[in-house]
C-alpha cells in the first residue's frame, strides 16, 4: 500500500504481519510447511591444524617468538610447545578456519625466511 501526500513521493510502508519463517508464500496457509528451529541445519566450516616441523638451523627462541605473536601464547606454553617439535619433530599450534590458518602460515614462513631460517609451517584438515 503506498500513502501519497501532495509534492512528495513517499516510500510504500512496511507491515510486519507474522513472526512466522515460510520457505515460500505458497506454503504461508499451510502451517506443517512452517520452518522451526529444529528443520534449521548450521553448516559449521572445517577446520585446519598449523604445523611447525622441526629442523637444525632455526633458533629456538625464534620459534618461541612465533608462538607467542602469531599463535598468542603465553612463554610457559611457547617454550612447551617449542620443546614437543624440537623433540617430536612436529606439534600443533592452533586449529583455526581456511583463511586464518592460511595466513598464519603465511606470517610464519615469511617471518623465517626475512632472517633466512628454514622454518617449515604447514597445514591440514583437522
Ligand atoms: N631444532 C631447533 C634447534 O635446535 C629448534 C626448533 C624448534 C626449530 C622447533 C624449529 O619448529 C621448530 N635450534
């Protein structure tokens, strides 16, 4: 419905009518169409494990440096995780969705290769 004043064009009001979602206005009589909370699937995204490798060359205080400002440890943490990849040859920094993840690698190897460390950062499915 639009209201129309003399010299002025006026926007067509809005009614809200029913709190009720329908998939579409021919569904509206029928109330077993009706979407509920339930019939609502959330598709979470997946989900992606960053990598440090182990190697010979790059210092571990470099790494620790790493884990702190990219990974936002705290140094009791950093140290450990640090330690578990020089000893294992490879530990888990964070899980986080594709474009974070991405990034993260991204800083990492960019950061270790401006001091021209070896530094390997990957990462996978979680
Ligand atoms: N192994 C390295 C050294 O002894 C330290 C190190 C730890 C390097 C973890 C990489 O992801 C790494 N200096």
């Amino acid at each position: 419905m639009e209201t129309k004043s003399k010299g002025t064009i006026s926007q067509p009001r809005l009614y809200i009518m029913d709190t009720k979602i329908f998939k579409n206005m021919d569904e509206y009589e029928d109330d077993t169409n009706v979407i509920t909370k339930s019939d609502i699937k959330i598709q979470e995204p997946s989900m992606y494990r960053v990598l440090l490798h182990n190697d010979d060359y790059t210092p571990m205080e470099f790494v620790v440096d790493i884990l702190e400002s990219v990974f936002n440890m705290r140094n009791p943490h950093a140290t450990q995780i640090m330690m578990d990849v020089h000893q294992k040859g490879i530990g888990v920094c964070g899980v986080y969705t594709y474009e974070i993840a991405e990034t993260k690698v991204a800083i990492v190897t960019e950061s270790a290769r401006k001091e021209e460390y070896p530094l390997k950062c990957t990462m996978e499915q979680d």
